[in-house]
C-alpha cells in the first residue's frame, strides 16, 4: 500500500453539515480495505474531532494519512483554543453551553473517546490560536 492523503474541511456551528468529514474518513479506509474494529476506532475519534470543531472551534480541517505502518488523523481548527488539556480528557468534563447539552452534544466524552480508541492522542493548543490533534492507529499487518 502506498501513502494517502485526503483533507476535509470543517466548518464551525455548522450542524447540519456535522458528521460529513468523519462518514468520509470512514469511506476511505473501507475502500482502502482496513479491518471493520480499526475503521470503527478511527471514525469515531474522527467524529469526536468533528463534533469538537463545530461546537468549538473556528475553521477546522481533517487531514487523513495512511501509509503501510499507521493511519493518522491531524485534526486543526483555529478556534479559541482549549484552556486545561488535562480536564479536558477527564471523563464527564465539559465546557458546553447548556444550549448543545440540550441538543445531545456536550457530555464531555470527546477527547476521553478519542484517548480511549487510538493509539496515540497529542495535542496542542493555545488560548486564541487554536488546537491541533495528532491521532494515530497502527496498522496491524
């Protein structure tokens, strides 16, 4: 297999569009031919991102990578950045408006799902220069 590369924007509060980046990301590494459980684990983290994006951040890009050793999500957006990286991956800690609580967003599991199915979770973030996600899955072979 060679390397692939695919980018998907994200657009903030943009809730209608929100799930169409990760259901691509996923339709790419059907197409590739990835075993059923790594595509389940990089879509979800994939979709968390998303969600993160849209509720968030400013204007935000998914940049798939694959190559024969490992798939790797970076994840960018240029919102306000995330004030305590380490409350963040907490389970349950949240800092959504009670208004996407309502809509079924905001629990408070996104980067703790994300954690919980890859590899390897990086990020950086600084306060109004955005965030940056370094998700990597290793490719069994």
């Amino acid at each position: 297999m060679s390397n692939l590369t695919k980018s998907f924007n994200v657009k903030p509060r943009d809730f209608v569009g929100a799930g169409e980046a990760s259901i691509k990301v996923q339709e790419v590494l059907k197409a590739v031919g990835f075993e059923e459980d790594l595509i389940r684990r990089t879509s979800v983290c994939a979709y968390e991102a998303e969600m993160n994006i849209v509720m968030y951040g400013g204007d935000g890009n998914i940049s798939l990578n694959i190559d024969p050793e490992k798939i790797t999500l970076n994840i960018t957006d240029d919102g306000p950045g995330i004030e305590n990286i380490e409350m963040s991956l907490v389970e349950g800690y949240t800092t959504s408006s009670a208004k996407y609580q309502e809509m079924g967003f905001g629990a408070g599991m996104g980067l703790p799902n994300i954690k919980n199915n890859s590899d390897s979770l990086e990020i950086n973030s600084q306060k109004d220069k955005g965030t940056h996600l370094k998700i990597r899955f290793k490719v069994k072979g």
